[in-house]
C-alpha cells in the first residue's frame, strides 16, 4: 500500500476508514505532520469490524525523538514510518486479538502481544505491515 502524509491540525478529523479518523494516530509528542499505511488502516478496519467493538489506538506514528523515550522501543520501529499501531479493543482480551491479528496478517507483517501486569494495566497488541513476518510475546 502507501505511506500517506497529514497534518493533525488541518486533517486531524478527516476519516480514513468507517471508523478511523487521522487524529487516531499522531505522535504522542503533539508533533505534525502524521504519516500513515493506508494497509494499516485497512487492517485495523477488518479488526474493528471482527469484533464489532470500539479499538482504541494507544500509539501509532512516532517521531524519532518520541520513539527514543519509549521504554524498550526498536531503534528502527515501525511505528517511525506510520506503519504500525498499539490497539486495544474493548471488552476483548489481547489473546484474541493478538490471535485474529496473526490469522489477518498471516505470512508477513508484525504481531506482538504485551499481556496486563508489569506496569500494562490492560495490555496491548502491536500490529504493524512490514513485509516480512515477526511475531512475539512481550
């Protein structure tokens, strides 16, 4: 797919699918522009749609700056090219959805799943659409 470039202050609430809009997925350190996978977009859509439960984006497109402060973050991310996302969904555990996930992506992408406790209070599923295949338990 593309690496499509916005700006949180002129698109923050353009929709990108049914349920997305763009200011879902801005760095955390306020910054613009915004880039995003439209693949990523798509899979996120067929996750929501799945579970037809709200998916809360908790980190998507990160700077450089702001990746560097993340505890244990990959020195090259994919969350630095828009190409990844941090999801919760509501009311699913992130077993299932680190499990439908894997099923969506099947022989490429990322798929990580970072279980409640140690600081997670509710967990989170990495989801990202590199070309290769990488999964893991955090």
């Amino acid at each position: 797919m593309s690496i499509e470039a916005y700006s949180l202050l002129k698109n923050g609430n353009l929709k990108l699918s049914e349920h997305f809009k763009v200011r879902e997925f801005y760095c955390r350190d306020g910054s613009d522009p915004i880039f995003v996978d439209t693949e990523l977009v798509e899979i996120l859509e067929k996750i929501r749609t799945h579970f037809n439960k709200p998916v809360s984006i908790t980190s998507a497109f990160r700077t450089a700056s702001w990746n560097a402060k993340q505890k244990n973050a990959a020195k090259y991310s994919q969350h630095l090219y828009g190409k990844a996302a941090d999801i919760q969904v509501q009311g699913i555990s992130v077993e299932q959805v680190y499990a439908y996930a894997d099923k969506l992506l099947a022989g490429r992408g990322g798929v990580g799943i970072y279980p409640p406790g140690l600081g997670r209070a509710n967990g989170w599923v990495h989801v990202d659409v590199r070309k290769e295949k990488s999964r893991w338990r955090g």
